[in-house]
C-alpha cells in the first residue's frame, strides 16, 4: 500500500490528481513527501517558494524536458511507479539569499536589483571577491545560481553553468561588463548610490523598494534544494 503524500503545484490539478490516485498516491496541501511540478519553470519556482526544500518532481506538458530531472507527460505512469519502489535519488541544487535590513528573500533561481522605473537608470557599486564594481549606471544586476543560469542570466549576456554563483549585469550605460562566475561561497554587496530600486527574487510577488544608501548582501542559503531523479 501507498502511504505517500503528495502536493499538486499546477494551473491543471485535475488532470495529475487522476494519475497520482490511480498510482495510490495520497494528495495534501499540508507537509507533503514531495511536490508534484506539472508546467513551466515558473510553476517550480512557485512550488519552492510554496514548499520549501521539499522533494520536486517535475513534469513539463509541453516543454521540452532539458534538465536530467525533467520529465514529460507520457512519462509520468512510469515515473510514479519507480517512485513507490524508492527507485529514485534526490538532486539539490543551490538557492541564493538576499539580506536588506532585517529582511530576506529566497530564490533559486535568482536575485535581481532592477530600476523601479523603465525610464531612469540607476547608480550603483557591486562588489565581491576582489571584484569591485563602482558608480556603474544602468538598469540593474542579476545574481544568479545554475538552475537559474538558463533565464534572466542567459538572457543578459551570461551563458549556463553548473557550479558557482552568476553576476550579470542589465544594460548598463556605463561601460561593457561580461558576465562572470564566483565561487559559491562568495558574498555579493550592492549598495544603490542614486535613484530608486526593487529588490526581487525569482517570480515572487513580493519585493523590496531600494533608494539611495541601501545595501543588499546576496549569498549562498543554506539549504538547497531538491529534485526527484528517477533511476
């Protein structure tokens, strides 16, 4: 008999609540064994934001499966299957955490600080490792892990990779700054020298206004995160 509890991160509950019944799998919204991701990157953001460090299976309906723990639709009878056999490992993978006062915000994929308003730069510093960057103007900075290494980063000039913490920075006015690895151990300090900002993480509705002096320390959290991979 199958005891495990599951919860459905999905737009479409309905249809994966059919298939995890049928596989004897019970469904909760409360302390899960592990968290059923049935769409788009933005739907497993969502559910580590929902349930964090709680197991993730992903499952895409009409996305391509690029990440070894990606898996599709027709996949999925199969998947479940090897799950109640305990055929499966646990992939964690890096989440990043922003500190402004007394405050934080959680990401996995990354730590933005982006101009509050399109049409007025602003003056800041980045500095971690060494690396100094001061008085740059533009429209901001992404932090960025390398599950994250695909969006935003990759979009900004940054290309994917597997270890490590991503700094790229978003049209600046100033001067040309390639993308760049740090260690994962690294802190990364953004102080906003003129205008206004918004601290964000991932797609999470939640955000910090920044303004002139505010400091943001960006670094490696301390739990990860964690993927089903079946084997």
């Amino acid at each position: 008999m199958n005891n495990m509890k599951v919860a459905i991160c999905s737009v479409e509950k309905g249809k994966v609540k059919k298939v995890l019944v049928k596989h004897d799998f019970q469904i909760v919204e409360k302390n899960p064994d592990f968290v059923l991701c049935y769409g788009g990157d933005g739907t497993v953001l969502y559910a580590e934001r929902t349930y964090p460090t709680v197991p993730k299976l992903i499952v895409k309906p009409k996305f391509k499966a690029f990440r070894r723990f990606d898996y599709l639709e027709n996949q999925l009878d199969k998947i479940l299957e090897k799950i109640k056999r305990e055929n499966y490992v646990l992939i964690e993978e890096m989440r990043l955490t922003a500190l402004y006062k007394n405050n934080r915000l959680t990401a996995l994929n990354e730590i933005q600080v982006h101009t509050r308003l399109p049409l007025r730069a602003i003056r800041f510093s980045v500095n971690t490792d060494g690396k100094k960057f001061e008085n740059l103007i533009g429209d901001g900075v992404i932090v960025a892990t390398p599950f994250g290494s695909t969006g935003y980063y990759f979009a900004t000039g940054g290309r994917p990779f597997k270890e490590g913490i991503g700094i790229s920075f978003n049209n600046l006015h100033t001067e040309k700054i390639s993308s760049f690895i740090l260690p994962e151990d690294s802190r990364i300090k953004i102080k906003i020298i003129r205008d206004s900002a918004l601290l964000l993480a991932d797609n999470n509705p939640k955000y910090f206004r920044l303004k002139d002096g505010d400091k943001v320390i960006v670094q490696k959290s301390e739990e990860n995160a964690r993927f089903i991979q079946v084997i």
